[in-house]
C-alpha cells in the first residue's frame, strides 16, 4: 500500500491506521478526508464519554435509591421471622391447652 502521509506507518495513531485505506497515493486531498475522519472519531469518543458519564450517575443514583429499599426489604424479612416465631408460640401454647 502507498501511503501519502508525511507520516511513518510505526508513528499512526490506531485512529489513522483504522482509516489508513482513505489515504491513496492519487489522491492529493486524502491526508484532509483522515483528518476529517479522525475529527469525526474524536467526536464520537467524545459523546461516548459523556454519555458514560451519565449512565454512570444514574447508576449511582438508582444505586442510592435502592440502599433504603434493599434497607426496607431485610427490616421486612426480620418482621416477618418474628411474627412467625410468635405464631409458633401460639400453636404450641394451643396445643398445650387442648
């Protein structure tokens, strides 16, 4: 493959090298196509990481949310033990009285 950068193929960054078929050694204006294409990358990776960013904060909010209702379920589970512990009693003591 020709390459019609000024650039060696060992110093591309992985962006140039993913669009190294746009540059032909026919076509003057191809270092100017990779270089719109590199932008266009850049600016993609960019929206990506804030987009990641705001998956990330509301994760950490539905994380927030869900520590009092995790709290809520276990106080629920504790109550509920106790009340079966307390309907055994019951039985037992009915049973004794029968």
């Amino acid at each position: 493959m020709n390459w019609s950068t000024p650039f060696d193929r060992d110093t591309l960054d992985d962006d140039q090298l993913i669009f190294r078929g746009i540059v032909d050694h026919q076509n003057p204006d191809a270092n100017v196509t990779l270089e719109a294409a590199i932008a266009n990358i850049h600016e993609i990776q960019r929206i990506e990481h804030e987009r990641s960013q705001r998956v990330e904060a509301e994760i950490a909010a539905l994380q927030s949310r869900l520590i009092p209702i995790t709290n809520n379920i276990a106080s629920l589970q504790t109550c509920l033990q106790a009340t079966r512990n307390e309907f055994a009693l019951v039985l037992i003591n009915i049973f004794f009285l029968i």
